[in-house]
C-alpha cells in the first residue's frame, strides 16, 4: 500500500450497501463536508434533460472548450449525484478543459439496470443533438465515469456502436465496474480491501441487476465482440476487487484492434484518488484530465 494513503485506511467510513437510502445519506453529508472546487473559471448550470423520464444534468462549461464529456459518476449504481460528484465533474472540467455533462442517472435498487444506462443513452443524444448550443464540436463527445459510472460508460459506448450513434470519440474508464460474474482472481480474493471488497460489490450488482439476467448492456464484460468501440483510457487500483477485470477488458479491446491506454496504479485502492492530499492520487486525477484533453483535441 502507498504508505500516503495506507495512513487514512483507520478514518475510511464505512457504508453498507444493504441499505441504500442511509447508504446515500452517509454519503452525501460526507461529501459535503468536503472543500468546494474553484469553478470561478467555468460556467455551472444546473439543467433537465427530456427523457422518460427526465434525467438532471450538471453541465460545466470552461472558457474556450469545443470538446465535451458525459460523465457518470460513482457509487456502485446505488448512491451519489450530482451534488456528491460536484467536485470530481469540476476537476475533470477544469484539468481537461472540455465541458463536463454530469448525469445524474436513477438509483438501484428502485431503478434496477438498464434504467441508468437509458438515462445516460438519452443525455449522449441530447448532447449531441445540442452541440451547438453547448459550444462544442459533435465530433468530440467522448463518454466516462468512476467505478459503476465507468461500467455504464462502457455499456453506454457499446449501445451506441450497436444503434450506430451518436458517435462517441473516446471513453474514460477509471476502476470500472464491469463483470456482475466476479470471477478473476482480485474478484475473489479482495476480501478485505480498503472502501470496496469483494461483499460490497456483490451487493452492488445484486442491487444494479434486481431479477434480471445480466447482458453486455448491464455488465460490458458479458459482450463477445468488442470491434468498432471508441479508444480507451482504463485506469486500475492495485488492491481493488475490480481490477483485473478492467485491466482484461482493456486486452480484449486491444486484441479487437481498438486503440487502449492501460495504467495500473500500484499501491491505490478503490476510490483512493479521494485522498488528495496523496502525491500517487494527484497524478491519477491529473492523468484523467490530461487524457481527456489529448483526446479531445482537434
């Protein structure tokens, strides 16, 4: 363990995801106790999205930005928002200088999957259809996400090659969430990892699937053909029960001839780039921006 963030492991809370609703209360209040990010040099609007039903939106806006993200955040598919995720969108904004669409998709297990990819599927095409409005290029709209966002990040980009649009530039992948199956060896040997273990996440997606079967729309590990996908930035935490389905994720895009860049973080857990104080956690956060940006780029 980074000797930076194995110091801040006895201070970790502890949520239990066998109750969602105190889950997402424990959150946010710990969220919000959180510094503010400076967004002074960036517009925030708060805005709605029709759909059925509509989907909330937090969109950030920096001086100059012609590329765009829609951003899903964190929390197992069971809690966090827009509010919780304010911090992390405004980082991302201000580090890769494109404009963030933060979704603020619907919760499991109310809203077992695919109701949260349909959320994020409908804000895709409205950033699309609105690009003019949003001051950016429709050809520079990529997908991304932390932990359950990443996962429906990856199934938002393979709906979208299967619908044939709207067209995805790039994806963001950091500690994705992606195989419900929980069968390579971190999945099963992650028992007592710091923030998420193995239990944790069996409760997620048991939360996320409800009485549905999974498929490659709910867990993107499940898809056979990984052709035709946007490239990849996939980012992995040493000791996180994800890890090495995200990192053979990446491989299988890789073999199906799509462009990938793979960095596995030693000495991080899952969600430890909140840390901030961390050199290790700096340069995670400032990877992501930069690889959005280089991504975007024109």
């Amino acid at each position: 363990m980074d000797p930076e963030l194995e110091a801040f492991i006895p201070f970790l809370p502890h949520i239990d995801l066998n109750d969602p609703v105190a889950a997402r209360a424990d959150f946010a209040a710990r969220a919000g106790a959180a510094p503010a990010p400076d967004t002074s040099a960036m517009e925030v609007e708060d805005r709605t999205v029709p759909a059925d039903p509509d989907v909330p939106v937090r969109i950030y806006r920096p001086l100059g930005a012609r590329g765009a993200v829609v951003w899903l955040h964190g929390g197992g598919g069971v809690f966090g928002d827009l509010d919780t995720e304010h911090p992390w969108a405004a980082r991302i904004a201000d580090l890769s200088g494109a404009v963030v669409v933060s979704v603020g998709y619907r919760l499991a297990p109310e809203h077992p999957f695919p109701a949260a990819l349909d959320d994020a599927r409908a804000v895709l095409a409205w950033t699309a259809a609105h690009a003019d409005g949003l001051g950016i290029d429709p050809a520079r709209i990529a997908v991304g996400g932390h932990s359950a966002g990443a996962g429906i990040a990856a199934a938002l980009a393979l709906r979208a090659r299967d619908e044939r649009g709207p067209a995805i530039r790039f994806q963001l992948l950091n500690q994705p969430g992606l195989d419900d199956r929980q069968e390579t060896w971190s999945a099963r040997n992650f028992t007592d990892t710091p923030w998420f273990d193995r239990a944790r996440i069996t409760t997620a997606w048991r939360h996320c699937l409800g009485s549905r079967p999974a498929t490659a729309y709910t867990a993107p590990a499940r898809a056979t053909d990984l052709t035709g996908l946007p490239p990849a930035h996939i980012a992995t935490a040493e000791f996180c029960p994800n890890r090495d389905e995200g990192i053979e994720y990446a491989l299988r895009l890789m073999r199906s001839g799509v462009p990938v860049e793979l960095h596995q973080w030693p000495g991080t857990f899952h969600g430890s780039q909140a840390i901030l104080s961390a050199d290790v956690s700096q340069r995670q956060i400032a990877e992501l921006g930069g690889a959005l940006r280089r991504a975007l780029a024109g």
